[in-house]
C-alpha cells in the first residue's frame, strides 16, 4: 500500500475552520448585541487561539484513528491474502470481440 501524503488542504483544514470559528463567534456575538466589531478584541484573539488548538488536536486525533483502521486492514490483507487476489480477469478477456455492423436500410 502507497503512503497517503497530505495536501496542504487536509493538513490545516480542521485547526484553521476552527480558529475562524473560534474568533468568529465573539464577532457574532458583537454583531448581534450591537456593540462595536472591536469591542473585546482580546475575546476574538484567544477565541481563534483556543479554537486553532481544538482543531489541531480534532486533527491529530483523527489521523491516529485512521491509521489505527488502516493497519488494521493492511494487516487482514497480509494475514489473508487469497482473498485479495491482484490478477483478476479483464472484460476485454472474457467477451468475445465485437465489431458493430450498421444494417442498410
């Protein structure tokens, strides 16, 4: 089995979804009680802080739990391996060759 590389896409989607989350919802929560954007900055900076933390975590917890699935696979696939046989038959090998003849009419 290839190693699975990551994009820079899935390395930082769950820390930087929940960092603008996290520094996202003191900014709703200005919005809706009509205060000013800025008011309690520091509310929005430990918010996206805190939430860039959950995230990397959700992250690394998530990529043990998959690799923990994958070795498990892999090693069913080593124990048996007349189950997954690589040399299948082709279509191309089972049907006959076929040439399409347009009738006249």
């Amino acid at each position: 089995m290839p190693l699975h590389k990551d994009s820079i896409y899935s390395k930082y989607f769950f820390p930087v979804t929940f960092a603008i989350l996290g520094g996202g919802t003191p900014a709703l929560s200005n919005y809706v009680g009509r205060k000013p954007f800025y008011s309690g900055i520091q509310r929005h900076f430990i918010g996206a802080v805190v939430g860039y933390a959950f995230g990397y975590y959700i992250d690394q917890y998530l990529q043990k739990r998959w690799a923990q699935r994958d070795a498990v696979i892999k090693h069913y696939i080593e124990l048996h391996p007349e189950d997954f046989v690589e040399n299948k038959k082709k279509y191309k090998e089972i049907f006959e060759e076929w040439y399409p003849i347009r009738g006249a009419s």
